[in-house]
C-alpha cells in the first residue's frame, strides 16, 4: 500500500498484519493503537508507525545488534563491532528498564516517545521475548516465570496461548487472541532454559507437545492449536510451526 494513502484504520491494520501477530489485541484501536506519519526531512511521508514501543521487536533488535557485532569482529572491523555491541547493550538495558513492570511481572509494549509501559492491556506472548534473548535480569526472568506456570496465564491445559488466560480480551480460537503458536511457545520455553528453569521448561514442552491434535495424534502440524483442548486450528501443514517443533522438544 502506497504510505500516503489508506485511511488511519486502514494503516494501523496494515502495520498490525506485517508484525506477524494480525490481530493481536495489543493492536485495536479500542485499546489505544493508532498512528502517526514519519516524514523526510523536506516534511515527505515516507509511512506510519505504530503509537508503541513494541517489546519484542526491540528484544529481537538487541539480539541483531549482537550478531552484526560478531560479524564485524571476523574480518578485524574492531570499532564497527564495538558500535554494534555497544548498541546491543543500550537496547537491552532500555527493555529492561522502560519495558518491564515490576507490578504485574511482564514485559510491555509501551506509549510510542515515552517510558509508559501499556499495562492495562495484560500480558501478551510477546513479553517472553527478552527472556529469549538474554536482555532481562534474572530477578526478571523469574517473575516471567511465575506467570508462565499459572493455569489462569499462561498454563492452560496446551500451555502459552498468544494472550493470558487472564485477559478480557482472551478468545482461545480466534488467531492471536488465544490459540497456541509453537513458535511463540518456544520463545518462552528457549528462554525459561536459558534462565536456569529448565525443568519447568521441559514440563511445559511435554504438556504442549503431548496435548497438540497434530503430535499427539500422528497428525499434520497445524498453524496453531486450542489452548483449552488442544484441538488443530488453522492451517495444516504449517512451517514455522514443524521448524520449531524438534528444537522445542530436543532443547536447543
């Protein structure tokens, strides 16, 4: 769509469905998602974002910087490596310090420009993220955690739907408003190992893996599942979801 046309529902639509997460509660308009234009230096729209700071993108561009560090360092760029680790460092510590809250146990997207984390929207899947890529402090990761093994959050009978149970918003078979995705799925499994809570990760992996319509039942993978039946929704067939299945299981 050309940045300069569509109207403002249109625009944060389409913002919302190139995320990944379409129609995620954390993206309505009745929750406060709207959008703004971004200009070029002779005032030009060049297109929208989002009025959010959105946690996972940011934990997932620590991890980027990380690597573009890495890759900088092969062939000897020493001050390109430095400026991405340095990068990588500032977008961490500002998810850690903007992005969780220490009152309801979460990472959350936050008020685009500002440090005002949107609370009043629950917890989203998206908040496991930074355990995924390290950036969280222990202290952190532990009261992820504890969220993660509530069976009125996110422990459901197929553990980590899209959204906590807890959420008005919840609807276990509408898309991302509830069903389980095994890719978000592993993202908190991957990041509950990677803060020593191993074993519960690996409770969780069997209830996911053992309670899925597709696994259990020698049945194709599907796009995404019931998180209070387990019963395949969706697609057939689906890629990322086979992709992650053997590093959820196998703990990589």
């Amino acid at each position: 769509m050309d940045p300069a046309n569509g109207s403002p529902g249109q625009q944060r639509l389409a913002a919302a469905w190139e995320s990944g997460m379409d129609n995620a509660p954390r993206f309505d308009a009745a929750l406060g998602t709207s959008v703004v234009p971004n200009r070029d230096g002779s005032g030009q729209v060049t297109g929208y974002s989002l009025t959010q700071g959105s946690v996972d993108l940011n934990a997932c561009l620590a991890v980027d910087q990380e690597h573009l560090g890495r890759i900088a360092a092969e062939p000897g760029k020493r001050a390109a490596a430095e400026g991405w680790r340095a990068g990588a460092a500032a977008t961490g510590r500002a998810v850690r310090e903007r992005m969780y809250d220490p009152a309801t146990g979460w990472f959350h997207d936050t008020v685009l420009g500002s440090d005002t984390r949107l609370t009043a929207r629950g917890r989203g899947i998206e908040g496991v993220i930074p355990l995924w890529s390290g950036v969280a402090t222990r202290e952190q990761a532990a009261a992820v955690r504890e969220r993660l093994l509530d069976p009125s959050e996110f422990a459901t009978a197929m553990p980590l739907p899209a959204v906590s149970r807890s959420w008005p918003y919840f609807a276990a078979r509408q898309y991302w408003r509830g069903p389980v995705w095994l890719d978000q799925a592993y993202f908190a499994i991957a990041g509950m190992r990677r803060y020593g809570f191993g074993r519960d990760a690996e409770a969780l992996a069997v209830r996911l893996t053992g309670q899925a319509a597709g696994p259990a039942g020698n049945g194709p993978i599907m796009e995404n599942d019931d998180p209070l039946s387990g019963a395949a929704l969706s697609s057939p067939n689906f890629s990322w979801s086979a992709a992650l299945l053997l590093p959820l299981i196998e703990g990589r």
